[in-house]
C-alpha cells in the first residue's frame, strides 16, 4: 500500500522542497497520483509514493502535513553572503547548497540546474552556502 492511496482534493501537504501544499487534482489513470500546489505558485505531480515530476528526487520528498517532523532539519541563516564567482567555484567542487523555497538548505546536484541558475540570475545569492560537513 502506497503512502498516498487515498489522498484528496483539498489535503494539507508538506514538501521538502516548496514548503506548504494543497492537493488540488487526483488522477485516476496516470503515472502521477496527485497535482499538489504550493504556496508560491509552483504545481508538481507527485507520484502515490510521494515521488515529484520535478527534479531528479528518487525518493519520497512530501508527506502529510501532521505526518512530518522537521526538528532535526537544517532551516539555519546564511550567516556570510558568497559571491557569483565564489558560488561558481563551490558548484564546480561540489560543495555548494542551496536553500529551496521551503528554507531546507540541500546539496546543489539534487535539484534541477534551472533553479540554481534562476537563483543566480536573480542575484538572490544569501541563497547559496557553502556545504555544511556532517558530524
């Protein structure tokens, strides 16, 4: 049985990447389960495992809204501002994250390339930060 066998039109969600959702759509016949949209605008098909047809995500990355517990998720402020060059050389290395629309801070290579480069381009650069090592 799938996470969301039995969601519904009007169902709080929660996504790792944009933060609150709506279910807005259910589909019957398709790879996709549900159309979710966010706060921000952004609609994504998720799959009944919680997969989205956004990204290169291969797991499960929006859960019931009371289902999730964020505790031990990174929301932290960018405490120093990177320069344009200085984002280009960490991307290069690897060791650039980005903080997605819900504020969770995530390596660079787990999102679409689109986004880093709208980010940039905006010149929305507290954005990026240098990747945190882990203990």
């Amino acid at each position: 049985m799938a996470y969301f066998d039995n969601v519904k039109v009007g169902d709080k969600l929660y996504g790792m990447v944009f933060g609150a959702g709506e279910v807005t759509q259910v589909f019957e016949e398709s790879h996709y389960k549900m159309m979710v949209s966010f706060k921000n605008g952004y609609e994504v098909p998720y799959t009944e495992d919680g997969i989205p047809g956004w990204g290169n995500f291969k797991k499960q990355t929006i859960f019931y809204k009371n289902d999730i517990d964020l505790s031990d998720v990174d929301f932290t402020p960018v405490t120093k501002v990177l320069s344009p060059k200085k984002i280009i050389k960490l991307r290069e290395k690897k060791k650039l994250e980005v903080r997605l629309p819900s504020g969770i801070w995530t390596k660079c290579k787990k999102n679409v390339k689109e986004y880093v480069e709208e980010m940039l381009e905006a010149e929305n650069y507290h954005l990026f930060r240098k990747a945190v090592e882990k203990e």
